[in-house]
C-alpha cells in the first residue's frame, strides 16, 4: 500500500509483543499459504463486517523479488526529484541529518524482515517464500484485511503520494488501525482494548523491546520510526474509538478522517473540525512544498525539546500548516513554514516554544527569525529559517487559504 514512505512490510514489527508462546515452524509451500488464506478469510470478514466480493488473490514470491518490488515501488512514489525535495526539507527542519541518504535508508527498512504486503495495483497479496509460519499467519489476517479493504475503497487514490501529506497520513492511519484490530481479531489473539487505557504507550513499549531484532529501524531518525508506526498504533487508537460510537458503519468514504489531528483527537473529528488548507500564492517558486500535520509537528517539537510531553502539548490546537523549501544559493535552501493554529493561546504558545528552541540547533552561517501572523483572521506564526545572505529575506513568499 502507497504513502510517504511506502508501510513496514514486517508486521512483526507490530505484533510480535502479542505472540509470546507461537510455535515458529516454517511455511514450507504455496499450498500450505493458500490453505491459511482460505482458513483466514471468513474470521477476516467477521472481524471487519464485511464480506469479499471476490475470493483474495495470494501468491508466494521469492525474497529477492519482494526486494525488486519494494524498490521500484519506492521510486514510483518517491521520484528523484520528489525525494530530494522532502530530504532536503527534513533536514532543514533538523528532521534527518545532512549526510542521511534517505532512500538507501528507507530501502534498508523495508526489506529488514519483511514477510510479505498487499498490492493493490494487482489487488494480489504476496508472501516471502519460506517465512517464519508464526509472522505468515499474521501477515496473513493483517494483509486479507487491505485485500477487503480494496474492494471497498480505492487504496490508490487514498493514498496517492501526490495527495496532501497530513491528510494521506490520516487516511492510512485508518487502514493500517482497521487491518491490526481486525487481524487480532481474526487470528483470536484480541484482548479486552477497553481494559487497556493507552493502547499507543501499551504498544509502544512492546515495540522497543523488539528494537534490537530490527538494527536498520532503531538506528533511523525519530520522525522516520514514529511515521512508520503511527498508522498502526494511532489508527487503531482511532479504529477502536470509532467502533464504540459508530459500530454501525465503517470508517470509510464521508467517514474517513481528513486530517491526523482528526486521528489523534476523535472528540475533534466528531465536531467536525476540519483543517485549514493553505496553498502558496504566486509566484509560487518552491522547490519542494507539503505540510507536517499535527503528527509531525508534534515529532518536530519532540526533537527540538527532547519532551514527547511538550511536543504534544506544543502542537495541541493545530490548525493547518504549509512549508516551502527554496533555493537559496551554492547548494543551499531556504525554509518558510505557516503554521494555523485554533486560538491566539495556541499560536502564542508555539510560537514561544519556537523561538526558545530553533536556536539550540546552532547554525551560524543561517538566520532565523519566527513571526505572529495571521490569515483571513486565523491566528499564526511563521517560520523562516535560511543562509543569511539569503535575497528573499525582503520579499518573502505567503500563503493564502485554499477554498
């Protein structure tokens, strides 16, 4: 399934901590994958409430293949050019370091345990030949869950890389959260959710243990590691919420939320709290142009604080955000950041936290400078961040809301 960053293929990564006492035994042939896919379908359509259309497509392939897929599918979401834009942007927001190759490193995770996916190009679910029969069961349950999903929706458009960041963010979040509850389900492994009062930390922790068996993952950046996990364990937060209180539909559709704000705060989403959409004004220039959302605000203002506390109550109140990354000289750029924010509080708030931490990142050779700002009446702060020689210090780019 497509994204930013294309999703973990080990589902390993996210049940493992679930499966304490698995016989390991290997899945020794294509007929013994397609029995468990059989076996597997009606517990996947309980779970989720919803029958196949079609029978599922499986198909077994060898690991080098999955290997070729994964990077031409890499390449097919995340061209030259595109790539280079949003590396460049992550470093200017001291996401990534400078000497990253970021997609070396999204390769190398990719294929570290991967077990199999779904494809929705050829609507085929594919399995590594020879995988651990324990992971293949899961892998199973949570991939049956997209070929569902597939035929209910359509996953491509969902989560077209050229779509709005936050907004395709919110959208996997609800794929990815519906595929690990339901598979849970289907494989019996659920447990009472409602007895567990943070499923994010629950979880969360029973990731770091598992750390050490993914080096590849550990070792990359923070805002790569938590926009991997966040589908998983924030959409299913927000799956779980929504089956208490619209367990008669599904979130699909006019229900799918529009913004990761709308994940991580339901009682937002049931207010209907939309995003502000902003679009840069001409003349538009940006090398590279997208928004964070309050997901990755929230990552920013972690790593800038070294507070998983304060970067959520930093981004609280998001309202909508836009960035442009520009040329700026010798192989240099230059960072413009809008942010919108629901009140003056809020705005005042980051913009104070802003201003105490951007500094702590030490770049002599640039300037930075972080203003209150408004946009058809919303309250905002701007952030420009870029080489002090920079032309367009006195003719700044804007935004204006996109209606």
């Amino acid at each position: 399934m497509r994204g930013r960053f294309l999703r973990l293929s080990s589902l390993a990564l996210v049940l493992t901590g679930l499966l304490a006492g698995v016989q390991r035994a290997e899945a020794q042939s294509d007929k013994r994958v397609h029995e468990l896919a059989e076996l597997l379908a009606p517990e996947v359509e309980r779970a989720v409430g919803l029958p196949f259309k079609l029978p599922p497509r499986v198909a077994v392939r060898s690991r080098s293949a999955v290997r070729e897929y994964m990077t031409r599918k890499l390449d097919d979401d995340l061209p030259p050019q595109e790539l280079v834009g949003l590396a460049a942007a992550y470093r200017l927001f001291g996401l990534i370091p400078d000497t990253l190759d970021l997609r070396a490193l999204l390769l190398a995770l990719y294929t570290e345990q991967v077990v199999g996916y779904y494809d929705p190009d050829s609507s085929t679910l594919y399995v590594v030949a020879g995988s651990d029969l324990g992971q293949l069961r899961i892998l199973l349950a949570h991939e049956l869950v997209h070929a569902l999903q597939g035929q209910y929706m359509p996953l491509d458009s969902l989560l077209d890389p050229a779509a709005a960041n936050d907004r395709r963010m919110a959208a996997q979040a609800v794929l990815e959260g519906q595929a690990t509850l339901a598979a849970l389900t289907a494989l019996k492994l659920d447990r009472d959710f409602e007895a567990i009062p943070d499923f994010w930390s629950t979880y969360r922790r029973a990731l770091k243990q598992q750390h050490e068996l993914m080096p590849v993952f550990s070792a990359a950046p923070t805002i790569i590691r938590e926009t991997l996990i966040f589908p998983y364990l924030g959409g299913a937060d927000f799956v779980r919420w929504f089956d208490r209180y619209h367990g008669d539909t599904v979130p699909f559709g006019p229900r799918l939320p529009l913004s990761t704000e709308q994940v991580l705060h339901p009682d937002r989403y049931s207010r209907g709290d939309l995003p502000i959409s902003l679009v840069l004004t001409e003349p538009d220039d940006a090398v590279y142009s997208d928004g964070l959302g309050e997901f990755e605000t929230r990552v920013l203002l972690t790593v800038l604080t070294g507070s998983e506390s304060m970067g959520r109550a930093g981004a609280l109140a998001w309202g909508g955000d836009r960035y442009g990354v520009y040329q700026a000289g010798d192989g240099q750029y230059a960072l413009v950041w809008w942010t919108l924010w629901d009140t003056e509080r809020a705005a005042e708030r980051f913009a104070t936290l802003l201003s105490r931490e951007w500094p702590k990142r030490g770049m002599p050779s640039r300037r930075f400078r972080v203003k209150r700002m408004s946009v058809d009446g919303h309250p905002g702060v701007q952030l420009i961040d870029a080489p002090k020689d920079w032309p367009r210090w006195n003719d700044l780019p804007n935004v204006a809301i996109d209606n």
